[in-house]
C-alpha cells in the first residue's frame, strides 16, 4: 500500500479495493460484522432476558433473534456499500447514505487533530477508527472513517496530517515511521492513588461520618442507611473505574506532527496534536494531592469537542497526574517557552469579595503568555498563548462595583477551556492589564503571522 503523489482532484487509491479510477476507497470488509454485530448484542439483551423470564415465548424470542441478528448484519452491509471515501490535497470527501445519500467534503486546513481510537472488539479483529476534530464542528468528531485497517488507519492518519502541515506525503505502508520522542509515561501506581484521592475518598468519608452519625441516634437506621448508599458508591466506583481505564498507560510524545498522546487499556486512543494548535493549558491541584505535590494537566485545541463529559475527560488530559515541576516543564516545551511568574496578587479589597480564594487569585504575564490562578479546594492555574486570544473583555458585577474591582477576561477558540480569568482586579489595574494584554497579543499574532 503506497500513496504515490495525487494526480487530479484525487489522489491516488490507499487500499486495494477502490470502488472506481477515481480513488474513492471503501473502509474495511468487516466493517458490517461489527455494525451489525452491536446491533445483534442489543438484541440478544433485550429479549434474552425476556426469554429467560417467560419460558413461554422463547419461541418467538429464538425467531426475533435469529431473523433480527441476519437483518442487522444484511443493514450492515448495504451501510457499508453505499459508504466511501477519498483524499485529495485539500479534502477529506466521504459519501455515505442508503435512502439519503450524504456527501461529506472536509477541508483540510480546518482540521485540529486526528485521532485513532481502537475500541474492544474492533482490537480483537485488527481494526481501528479514525477520527477527525475541526474547528466549527457540531460537538463530535467529523466524518469518522471506521472502521480500517489498523495500520490503513495509521498510514492514513500520517497522509492527513502531512496535508495538513503543508509536507509533502512521501509516507507509505512500507516506510519506517519516524520514531518519536516519549516524554512522560504515567505509573499505574500514581494514577490509582490520584484516582481514590478523588471522588471516591471523598464520598467514603461523607457516607462513613453520616453512617456514624446514624449508629448513635439510632442503630436501626444504620441498614437503610447503607442500602441508601449503594447506588452512590456504584456511580463513584463506576467512575473511578472508567477512569483508570481510559488513562491506563499515558504516554506523551513528541514527533514530528507535533504531540502524540496514547493510553487506553480496553479502548486504546492515540491523539495527534499538531504543533501550534493549543489554545490554553489548565494545571489542577485537588486539596488531597497537594501533600504529593501532582497537578492533573488539560490541554484545549480549538475544535476538539471531545462529545459528552466521559469523552471529554478521556481527550482533554495532557498529563492525568505528574509532579509539579514535571507539569510545568512540559507545559513549557507544549507552549514553546517558559511561563512567566504569577507576580501580580490581587488588591486587598478582593478579600471582601472571595474571601476563601483571595490568596489564590493571581496574575503573571510576559510577551508570549498569560498566566492566572484562583480556586479554594482545587487550585487552578490557567496558561493562555497571547497568540490564541479571540477576544478581551472586561466584566463588574454589583459587588465588585461597590470594592471597585474588575475581573478581565481572556477569550480564546476552545470549548473545554474557552480562555482565563484575572478576577477581582482594582479598576485601574484591569484598565492597564487590558491596555497590555491588547498590546501582547497584537504582538504576538503579527509574529505568529509572519511565521
């Protein structure tokens, strides 16, 4: 498998089984073995257990089944044959539709990341899908391709992100891909710990001090008390689970795309981040990590949605837990230099408006950066590239108005995190911290531009 230079719109074919000259490419002959296949398990779980209940249907529980699972395979594959898809030097096209046909063109130079994520049984049978995150997209990844080849996906992926950069995509099947650079691996041990010193600690302590409280008023409201419990502690321990399995094995590298993200136990994800797309990075300090000195580090690129809160937290960490200074280090060589101090404390009369907060609520900035800190239990600290701002605003609230403070913000082209706050500012400082921060990043776009 190679990808020789396009020639016309489209380029040349990436796998054998083209459906025309033009290079139009169908996606793995499996494919309708796994669609259909979810389907039948959906299937075999709803009237299975009504068979197992009614040993008098199981008639027509066998009938539904065994038309019900050949159907689903028979869509799965009539789904398969109507769909393809083709790279051209500026494009992603990709058709799709049985009775509406749907014809997808995406432009490469939207594109963010591309990511390839290898679910269960998808890994079971040697495939992968393909994801892409643009900007403007409608809260998910667009156009994705799955299922492929794992290395198809691969090769695919490295052709995509060489049109992107603007290389020329001399990558095939058979050449070496250019090794990367591992720059931080997470322990298990760490991840764990970080993992139960988190929701879990907190929720075990709430239920065994409102348990205890309960064993001395009375001893007889203790078993409903705990049945009460049981279904907090499943959604804790559901959580906890879902999240040692998603950052199982976080690894961090460098290549040449830029960074490479990859963790995962059962559902395996490889993130590809390419070099200049990070709006901001936010370092987190829970109040139970501080005596290990571990931050949890999120990175935000401009059109990654990531879909719901799970698929958020699965593809918004750039380091699920690390020592502090490691988190900076590598903060520092993902913005391209070294944050500036947070040197700039807030005006006495903020203590009247966050008094819990009020040491927290910090500001540092320099020519390329911006750094903010607040939170009372979590210590947050937010990093903004003067080059990604969108936008700077200034808001007073009716509280503030009375203290004469000010909160600036810093709006940039994220959705996990759409930017940074310098609260509770006096009225003069955040009118000079405005003045600067236009200033910085006027500059700093002019030189992003001339790049």
């Amino acid at each position: 498998m190679t990808f020789p230079e396009a020639a016309d719109e489209a380029g040349p074919p990436l796998r054998a089984d083209v459906d025309d000259e033009q290079g139009w490419t169908r996606l793995h002959p499996l494919t309708p073995l796994l669609r259909g296949g979810r389907f039948a398990l959906a299937l075999l779980a709803l009237f299975g257990q009504q068979g197992l209940r009614e040993t008098s249907s199981t008639t027509a529980v066998l009938a539904v089944l065994g038309g019900g699972i050949p159907l689903a395979v028979l869509l799965g594959w009539v789904s398969w044959r109507a769909m393809r898809y083709r790279v051209t030097d500026t494009e992603l096209q990709v058709d799709s539709g049985v009775l509406t046909k749907r014809n997808r063109r995406l432009p490469l130079a939207r594109v963010q990341s591309v990511d390839v994520v290898r679910p269960l049984f998808a890994r079971f049978l040697g495939l992968a899908e393909l994801r892409l995150e643009v900007v403007g997209g409608s809260g998910g990844a667009e156009a994705p391709l799955s299922y492929l080849a794992e290395n198809d996906a691969e090769v695919l992926r490295m052709r995509l992100l060489d049109l992107v950069s603007g290389r020329s995509a001399g990558t095939t099947a058979d050449t070496p891909v250019e090794p990367e650079n591992v720059l931080v691996v997470v322990p298990l041990g760490p991840l764990v710990w970080s993992t139960l010193l988190g929701p879990p600690l907190v929720v075990g302590v709430g239920l065994l001090v409102v348990g205890t409280g309960a064993a001395v008023v009375d001893l007889s409201l203790v078993p409903g008390v705990v049945l009460g419990a049981v279904p907090l502690l499943l959604g804790v321990a559901s959580f906890a689970v879902r999240r040692l399995l998603a950052e199982y094995g976080f690894t961090v590298a460098e290549t040449a795309d830029g960074l490479r993200l990859r963790h995962g136990l059962l559902e395996t994800r490889s993130q590809s981040i390419p070099a200049g797309r990070v709006q901001g990075i936010r370092m987190r300090e829970p109040l139970l990590w501080r005596p290990s000195g571990w931050v949890r580090v999120e990175v935000d690129v401009a059109g990654y949605s990531g879909g719901n809160a799970e698929e958020q937290a699965a593809t918004g960490a750039l380091l699920p837990v690390a020592p502090r200074d490691l988190a900076v280090r590598l903060s520092a060589r993902v913005l391209g230099g070294d944050p500036p101090p947070v040197s700039r404390p807030a005006p006495p009369a903020a203590r009247w408006r966050a008094p819990l907060s009020f040491r927290r609520l910090r500001v540092g900035l320099d020519e390329a950066h911006l750094v903010a800190t607040s939170g009372i239990l979590t210590t947050t600290t937010d990093i903004v590239p003067w080059a990604r701002v969108q936008s700077l605003r200034l808001t007073q609230g009716p509280w503030q108005r009375r203290l004469g403070l000010t909160s600036l913000h810093i709006d940039t082209a994220g959705r996990r995190l759409p930017g940074a706050i310098a609260p509770h500012r006096s009225d003069d400082e955040a009118l000079d911290l405005l003045a600067e921060a236009t200033a910085c990043a006027r500059s700093a776009r002019r030189v992003a531009h001339l790049r």
